[in-house]
C-alpha cells in the first residue's frame, strides 16, 4: 500500500541510538563536589594529568599542549617535479601506493 500523499512514511522518525561512549564518560565524569569530594572527578582527572606532565611524562605534555595550542599542522613536502609525478600516478590509476 503506497504512503499518503503529505504523510511521512516514518512518523515517529529514527530510532534512537544507545547512549554513545562519549555520553557515559560525561555523565560519569560530572560527579559534583561534595564535602568529602573537594573536587570535582573532572578536576581531580586534570590534577593528575598536570602532575603526571610535570613528573616528566611525555605522553601526559604532548596531550595537554595539544588540547591548549592545537595539535601541529602536518605537511608534506614535495619539489615541483615530485608533485607533477604523484599527480600522473594519480591520475594513471598506477601508484606505489595500491594496495596499502
């Protein structure tokens, strides 16, 4: 039976999703302060970060320069000819890089 002219064929629309990762971690990371808690779980996880970084662990600087400047543009250098071949090779459908 074909759908009625002006009529959505799905009323009620898309389903919603099961909540996402990203929606569980914020949830659990929004714990308030309390009196036993100074902090909140949020500001005691950047705390621990901050010491970590300070303690000399590089992984913990990296992340915490990247959320403050920016993660770094990267970018490839090529000489004009090096471009003018990728580009034929590209455009060939022949590359070194197939089947990567």
């Amino acid at each position: 039976m074909p759908f009625s002219k002006g009529k959505s064929g799905n009323p009620k629309g898309r389903p919603k999703r099961g909540e996402t990762l990203t929606d569980l971690l914020r949830e659990k990371i929004e714990i308030p302060k309390t009196p036993r808690n100074k902090l909140t779980r949020k500001e005691r996880i950047v705390e621990k970060l901050i010491l970590m970084a300070e303690a000399g662990d590089l992984s913990a600087v990296k992340y915490l320069f990247d959320r403050l400047d920016g993660k770094p543009k990267e970018s490839i250098a090529l000489s004009d000819g090096a471009i003018d071949q990728r580009l034929r090779e590209i455009m060939n459908g022949s590359s070194k890089w197939d089947g990567l």
